[in-house]
C-alpha cells in the first residue's frame, strides 16, 4: 500500500511465487525472475529464432500441450533432472536444439510454475540478468503509472538469492533511468543485495550455483551472469510467452 505521503506506483519485490496473490493484479506488471535457469533459458532460446515459448509447470503437463503438435520441442527439468525425451534445461545446452520456428514447451520446478502462476495478470514478462536493460525500457515507455512486481521463483518455495539479487539489478536500472516508482521495503532490499554482492556472488556462488556446478553447468551459470546482453522482450499471451518489438 502506498503511503499517504506518496501516491506513486510502487515497485514490490516477491521472494518466492507463492507471494503473488493472483486476485490482485489488476492494472500491474509482471517481471518473472528465475535466473538459473528457466528464464535464462527462455531468453536464450528466443535469441536463436524461437517462435514462442510455452511454460508449463511438469513434464507431465508439457506432453499433454506437445502431443500431436507439430514443429514443437520439450525441454525442462524437475529438481535439476531432464525428464526422459527432453531437451535440456540449461541455455547452452537448449540452444543445441534447432529451435527457429519452432515452438518450446518448457517445464521446471520454480520458473515455468511461476510463468502459469502470473499468467492471468494482464502484462506479464520474463527477465533475467540478460534483458535487464531493454525490459526496463520497456517499462519505463510501456507501463508508466503502473506498478511493477518482480516475482523472484525461488526453490522450492524459499528464498534464493540469485533471483533477488536479479530483481535488485531491474531496481536499480529503473532508478537510474529516472523511473517514477516508490520502493518497498522489499524493492529496497533487493536493491541494496544488489549494490552488496557482486554477479559471481550471488548467482555462481548462490545455492543453487553451486548445485548446477556439480552437475557441469558452469558456463551455462556464467552465461546467465551477462547484463544486458539481448534485447529480448518476451510477454504471456494467454499461456505462452512470444517475443514483443522492445519499446
């Protein structure tokens, strides 16, 4: 809630999907943030020429959207294992895939749930450390006057700080860029991780970055550490993300 002193949009920050209360997203906008990797990945993809990308939240779910459709690609995973007959989750590995033209149905653990989750709001994006600037651009020119919610995916329902540390870097961005938002706490918080760690820190170094680098994924992390790298915009259209002009 805005203070009575600042009637500003307000920036919000979720730890964790299971914050967003879906009955409340009327006139706001969605930044899902899930950083290693299902986002990552997404964007990745949508530099090689994929069409559209649609999250589901299991594999189970993803062969149910895929059966029968043509030009269409499974990838994802479950607590970090592939699920027999799909591509791999990590971008480096996805992009091995000849993905132009092509649809990916893509299923995780935290991100592609996050994506489902958020989908009924009316504007909702998928950022990552990689389209950090030209998303922010997009809000800035797109949605001003309306608040923003970065919804951090998380593990398994907790915190992790990869993920608010790449909400922290979107604040950032929108304050330097002169954007008319009033912080929450929240927003602050991440904001100040940001200043404090720096990217090997908090996505290398992070739980789940040293989980992926035990499996052999350390340069698909290090990929996901690049600001500002695409200028990629990819937004829901009902349950599926498709790459929108940059504002």
């Amino acid at each position: 809630m805005n203070s009575s002193t600042d009637d500003r949009p307000e920036v919000l920050v979720l730890t964790h999907r299971d914050q967003l209360d879906t009955t409340r997203l009327a006139g706001k906008v969605i930044v899902v943030l899930d950083i290693i990797f299902a986002t990552s990945s997404m964007i990745t993809a949508f530099t090689h020429g994929l069409r559209e990308c649609i999250p589901a939240p299991d594999a189970s779910r993803a062969r149910e959207l895929g059966d029968g459709a043509a030009d269409v690609i499974l990838a994802g995973e479950k607590n970090a294992e592939v699920p027999d007959g799909f591509a791999h989750f990590a971008p480096l590995q996805l992009i091995k895939q000849p993905l132009a033209d092509r649809t990916l149905i893509f299923c995780s653990t935290n991100g592609a749930p996050a994506l489902t989750l958020a989908a009924s709001g009316p504007h909702v994006y998928a950022g990552a450390l990689l389209n950090r600037r030209v998303l922010c651009r997009q809000l800035l020119t797109r949605h001003t006057g309306q608040s923003v919610i970065f919804v951090c995916a998380g593990s398994a329902g907790g915190f992790c700080l990869e993920d608010f540390y790449g909400a922290g870097a979107f604040v950032c961005e929108l304050q330097e860029r002169g954007g008319d938002w009033s912080l929450t706490d929240s927003a602050r918080a991440a904001l100040a991780a940001y200043r404090h760690y720096d990217v090997a820190e908090a996505v290398v170094d992070s739980r789940v970055g040293r989980w992926m680098s035990n499996l052999s994924l350390d340069r698909d992390l290090h990929h996901c550490t690049q600001l500002d790298v695409v200028d990629v915009v990819p937004r829901m259209h009902g349950d599926r993300l498709l790459p929108e002009p940059p504002g």
